[in-house]
C-alpha cells in the first residue's frame, strides 16, 4: 500500500541529511516558498511527474523541518557576552556524574538564574575540578559557575565534540567555582537516582572485578566504569555497540519478553483470559523496551530504538499487510521527524543499515538459507551493508567482526544481559556475578580473534565515496547470477583506492594538530614522517592517532619529545605503543616510559640534522651538556628546512634561550614560527621575532584556556613585522604545505565547516 511513497520517504530523510551538511544555518522561511511552489506544481501534474513533484516536496519539506528544529536546538546555545563571566544558577544535577582523578563532570539543568540579565541554556556540562563535595543524581545546588559556549577541538579524522554536543542538547559547558547543596530532591531525575544506586549495588557485589563496568553499562548506560583498553579491544573486533544501550539491548528484551508472553499465553490460556496472544507479545514486548529504556536514562540512541520498535509493532498491528521494507522506512522516518540530529550519528546509520542488509538479503534470496550456509551469509550481509559506514566515518575495518558478532551477540543479548537486569531483582548477586564470567569468557574469545587475526586501520576515504559505495554492496547481495551484480564491486572501489597525499621531493606538509592546549606537529616529507610533540594525556586517542589515519601514516620514522611537560609528552608513551616508531629524540627524565618504546632513542642536542627527500632537520637546542635552569630552558627547538621555506618549532624555550640562539646567529628569517610556550610572555621576545620576521605565526592553544595563551601582547608584536596569525582554538587544525616559493594554508574549521560551530 505504502510502496509507492517509498521515494517520497527517502526524500524527506535526504532532506534532513542535505540541511546537517550547510556550514551555515539558513533563514528559517527560506524553503516555505520553494515548498509553496511545488505544492502548486505536484497539484497541476499528473502521473509521473506527479510522483516526481511530490517527491521535490518531501525533500524541501525536509530540509524545512530540520532547518526549524536546528534554529530553536541553536537558540539554546550560551551567549558569547557570558563567556569568562561569573553567573550563580540554582538547578539539579541530571543523570550520573562522571568522577575521576581531577574532578568531576555532570549534566546541570539551570531552574533559577540569580544573576542579573544573564540566561543560560536547558542543559550545561560542567566541571568542577580539584577538592568538591560529593554529587549524586537528582540533587539540587546553587553553583557559582563559569559557563563558556560549547567548543570542542577539529582535526582530520576526529572526533566532532561540538555536533555530539548538539545531538544531547547541551547548549553550553562551564566550570564550578563554588557550591552550596540545596534541601531536597529534583522529581525529573528520579529515574537517575534510581540509576545511580543499581550501579552502587553493582559496584559493590562485584568489587575489582574486570567487567564490572560493562555490566553497569549494560544495566544503567552508565559506560564511566569501562577501561581505555576495554574499548580498544571492542573497537578493533567490531563490538563496541555491545556496551552501548542501543537497537540490539533494546530489541533483545523486546523478543525475549514476548517470546515469554507467548509460552504463558499458550501454556495457561485463563490467565490471559481472551486477549490475542500475538497482540499481547507485541505489546509487552514494547512495554519491557520503554521500561528499559528508562532504566538507560534515556539515551538518544535507546530513544531511537524504541520508536523505531513502536513503529514496528504498530505496522505490525496494522490492518492491512505490510512489506518490511516500507516498515523499515517507516521506522527511519519517524526517527529522522523525532529527531533531526540522528542522521549526523555514525550509530544511527549503522543500525539502520545492518537491519536493512538483512532485510535485502531475506528479500533477494533464492530458497531458504540454513544452517551454517545461513549463519555465515547473515554476518556477511550485515559486515557488507555497514562497511562504506565503518571506514568513511572510523577508518577501520574490523576484519574479525562477523565471527566476534556472530558468538558475542547471543551471547550477550540472550544471556548477559537478561541476568544483569534480572539481578537488580536478586539479592544475592549471584546473577550478576553470573553476567561478569560470561562476559569475561566472551571476551577471551574476542582476545583469541585479535591475536590471530589483528583489524587493520585504513586511511579514511572521501566522503563523496559514502553513497556509490553503499549502492555497489548492495547491488553486490543480490543473488547470483543476475546480471550486472559484479558492478558493485567497482562502485565500492573508492572506499580502499585512497591515494596517500602527493607530496613532492623537496617539500613538506607540516599539520600542526589541535590538541587543546597543547603542542603537536605531523610533519611529512615524500616518504618520511615525524611527529613533534604529543600534546597532554588522552590526546593520542583523541587527535592524534586519527590524523595520522586520516594522512594514511602507519609508522613513524621519528618522534621527537621536546620536554616532560605534561602538555608536550603526556600522550608519547600511549603514542609509542600504539603504533612503530623507528627513533625517539627527546629530552625526558631517565626514568620516563617513553624510553625503551621506539626501536632507537636518544637524548635530543643541539647541531643534531638529517635529510629526508631533500628535506632539512637541524635541532638548534638545547646546547650539548648545558645546566638549564628548568624544563622549558632545555626543550628541543626543531628548524625544518627547503630550498625555499622554512619553519620553526620552538617548544617552549624561553627569551634566555632565544637570545642564545640569536647570538649565535642561528635564526633568521623563517616563513612559518610556531610560537614558543603557545604565545605566553616567557617566550617571542621583541628581538627574536624582529629577527625571525615570520609571514605565518601559529598558536597552539587552548579555546579560553587558564593561562591565556596566546597573550595579546604577543600577537601584537608578530602583527608589528607583518606575520598572519593562525591559532588551533580557533582554526582547528592547520596544515602547512610547501610548494616552491608557495605556502598554502589550511585552517580545518574552515575548509569543513558546520552550522553548530562556535564562531
């Protein structure tokens, strides 16, 4: 009945898609003429062309209704006026604070604004680091607060902070300054109060347990208890979605609760009195879905599960029959009119995706599929129909993913997961002690599959490859023997022909990675790479490893560690092992990890040089067997020459040093300075920029960062000699690349820029 507005369905969710791509938001009555006139052209039509209007209509209709809930989702944002204010708001603490080692972050939902013309957005992330009080779900505060509008860093490859931000609905972040509890007990979050003692209980039966993180995962959503390399080892097999509540949790229990309905209904038909057995499975197995989906906190991704399960059973409900492909449409276009933003998640297309591989495979497929002939061409459809997904958006392709599903699905869904829920009802712990070994063998099993069979990374194709490519695996499933399916494999050749980046002999490209405050720099030659510093802890996962896939880098010839500063070597020992790097040049303790790591190390010396595809290395500090007076003094300074450019990587050497340097007639003119110490006063004294007289200086630092970096004195005096500022908190990631005489500039915001981008 519903096939022939399946193009008008599509349309409407190309629609959505076509307005989350705009760099920049447009009028909010800009479609409603465009969506008066092919209303009148669809009225004036017949046939065909008929079909062909309304479907112009749905895609403007969509793009419409994107772009309205994208304007009010943005007027919820912070003011950029109260930025660097102090603002004291009552409100209460939504969901589960996060804690670790520094502080503490949560979700506070403002009900009271103190402070004289100042608003704030429905929901803020905050963080209140150092000694505070201890934060439970639900409870009221009255905070002093430091709000900042949401920013997140922007690199090749990585993460985008700022669009997650705006799927949750979290208009701005924002630091505690001070705190005082308030009596009493928000009612909206009474559902994460209830959250939060299930993870205590669990927390408490299960102790130092390995997994005891996954299964308060598995119970709550909350995934703060899962290990750095816990996440690895589901990322690299292709299961991380085992630990996110999502469509798989959600419809297990939906199954599993009506399968039950139906042995009770058949086995004790009083009971159920004259209900419909099958009516009544559908039903209970929606309610156990939302009743889980509460207990998740409600998260967006569980959110999207259940409409998409109501929508199913309620087509399923339906009168008249129904194809699974116009349900499956059915589904993703309610979802994409609930939820706009969906369509920006990886997740939310890889769920959509592997349900849809499915259904094609069940569609296209000649005579039933048995046995372990239908086994393996169920793990293969759903590995095939998520793959274009995998590597556009991660760069990975888990090679062991179908067989690690194809053991850990049941094996969690069936089994894991119903005794983690059955044990909030059980006293003794006994099941979810239970949950955690099954759990744990599982992931022996995973382990055994990544020894034997490691998941390469793969350099990210363009994006333009996305949509060719999934109609070429698809066209790749029908059945055999139809003419035409071979096509597919060309369709989808893009997605692993990526020609490595063109880089000529004799030049460079220098990416100076935003690493928040911070400092690192990939710099490339024709066939050798060298990273500079790796920015503070965490941020080898988080910015750094990405570029390098993004630039298809999968060793690193040298790594050089200027100094132990936690924001220039917090992530080198992380980096080391997590991919080959040939030699470490550093000026680090004798005792720091790092050392031992790279196949050969040393310490860093001034008068050191290389060359690399006609490519000059010299380190011009530190002096030889020098008595620096701190760990900035005696930091690497790296000079990077061709027969045309130069550039300058100062670390943090301070003016002491730089005058040195000066008086040894080391420096000069430079094309490109990387600011020392990120622009602080320490550092660019007058005399050595006046001789550097760079035409680019780059600050690498932090968006609103405590130390204010870069100082405006600082900037003023690199504009004084005529050099063009580029700064990572604003630009993202900066790429250098020399050609000749020619230097172009990058700035990453700008060249992938995005309507939810702070200005």
């Amino acid at each position: 009945m519903l096939i022939p507005y399946l193009g008008a369905m599509a349309a409407f969710v190309a629609g959505v898609c076509l307005l989350q791509l705009q760099p920049a938001l447009p009028a909010v009555y800009a479609p409603l003429p465009l969506l008066l006139l092919g209303c009148f052209v669809a009225g004036r039509c017949h046939g065909r062309r008929r079909q062909l209007a309304i479907i112009v209509v749905m895609l403007i209709t969509g793009f419409g209704w994107a772009s309205l809930r994208a304007h009010w989702r943005m007027a919820d944002r912070l003011d950029p006026a109260l930025e660097q204010t102090r603002v004291v708001a009552e409100g209460y603490v939504r969901g589960l604070p996060q804690t670790s080692e520094f502080g503490v972050r949560f979700v506070f939902v403002p009900t009271r604004v103190l402070s004289q013309n100042a608003t704030l957005p429905g929901r803020l992330s905050l963080s209140w680091w150092g000694e505070h009080p201890a934060l439970s779900a639900g409870t009221r505060w009255q905070f002093t607060l430091q709000p900042r509008r949401v920013h997140g860093q922007q690199n090749p490859g990585g993460f985008d902070f700022e669009g997650w931000m705006l799927q949750q609905g979290i208009g701005a972040t924002g630091q505690v300054k001070n705190g005082q509890a308030l009596p009493g007990f928000a009612w909206q979050a009474s559902i994460d109060r209830l959250r939060e003692a299930v993870v205590q209980r669990i927390t408490r039966t299960l102790g130092d347990a390995p997994w005891t993180g996954v299964i308060a995962a598995i119970a709550t959503g909350d995934r703060s208890g899962i290990g750095r390399e816990q996440w690895q080892d589901f990322a690299r097999t292709g299961t991380t979605h085992l630990t996110v509540i999502s469509g798989l949790h959600v419809s297990m229990i939906a199954a599993l609760t009506g399968w039950l309905t139906g042995i009770i209904g058949r086995r004790l038909p009083r009971l159920l009195g004259h209900c419909n057995v099958r009516r009544l499975q559908l039903w209970s197995g929606l309610a156990a879905a939302l009743l889980y989906t509460l207990l998740a906190g409600l998260g967006i991704p569980a959110q999207r599960a259940v409409l998409m399960l109501a929508t199913g059973v309620v087509c399923l409900l339906w009168a008249r029959p129904m194809s699974k492909s116009v349900i499956w449409m059915l589904a993703l276009l309610a979802v994409v009119i609930a939820d706009p933003f969906a369509v920006t998640a990886a997740g939310f297309w890889l769920s959509f995706l592997a349900v849809g591989a499915l259904l094609w495979l069940g569609a296209n497929r000649v005579g039933p599929a048995q046995g372990v002939t239908g086994w393996v061409r169920t793990q293969l459809a759903v590995t095939l129909g998520t793959l274009p997904v995998l590597l556009v958006v991660f760069g990975r392709l888990p090679l062991v993913s179908p067989l690690a599903n194809a053991v850990a699905i049941p094996v969690i869904g069936m089994l894991v997961t119903p005794l983690t829920l059955a044990g909030i009802a059980d006293p003794t712990g006994w099941l979810w002690q239970g949950a955690e070994r099954l759990f744990a063998a599982t992931h022996w099993f995973l382990a055994l599959l990544l020894r034997y069979a490691p998941s390469p990374d793969f350099a990210p194709p363009p994006a333009w490859a996305l949509v060719p490519a999934l109609a070429g695996v698809w066209l790749f499933m029908l059945p055999r023997g139809l003419p035409g399916r071979w096509l597919g494999l060309m369709m989808a050749a893009p997605l692993f022909i990526v020609p490595a980046p063109a880089i000529a002999p004799g030049e460079f490209a220098a990416t100076i990675i935003d690493v928040d405050q911070g400092l690192s720099v990939l710099v490339q030659t024709r066939h050798h790479n060298l990273l500079f510093d790796t920015g503070k802890p965490g941020q080898a996962d988080r910015a750094i490893l990405p570029v390098l896939r993004s630039r298809q880098v999968q060793r690193l010839d040298t790594l050089v560690v200027s100094h132990k500063d936690n924001d220039h070597s917090g992530s080198a020992e992380a980096l080391l092992r997590a991919l080959p790097v040939n030699h470490l040049l550093a000026r680090l303790p004798p005792d720091h990890p790092a050392w031992g790591l790279a196949s050969h190390d040393e310490a860093c010396e001034a008068g050191q040089s290389w060359d690399w595809d006609g490519v000059s290395f010299t380190l011009l500090w530190p002096l030889p067997d020098a008595v620096m007076p701190d760990e900035n003094a005696q930091g690497c300074v790296l000079e990077i020459e061709t027969a045309h450019q130069r550039l300058l990587i100062p670390a943090d050497v301070g003016t002491a040093q730089e005058y040195d340097m000066l008086g040894r007639n080391w420096l000069g003119h430079f094309d490109v300075v990387i600011a020392g110490h990120h622009g602080s006063l320490t550092s660019s004294s007058a005399a050595f920029v006046e001789n550097t007289q760079p035409d680019w200086v780059v600050f690498s630092a932090g968006y609103l960062n405590r130390f204010r970096h870069p100082r405006p004195e600082i900037v003023a005096r690199y504009a004084a000699v005529g050099a063009q500022d580029l700064r990572t908190d604003r630009d993202g990631a900066i790429t250098l690349t020399t050609d000749g005489t020619q230097l172009s500039v990058r700035r990453w915001r700008e060249q992938h820029r995005h309507y939810w981008y702070a200005e």
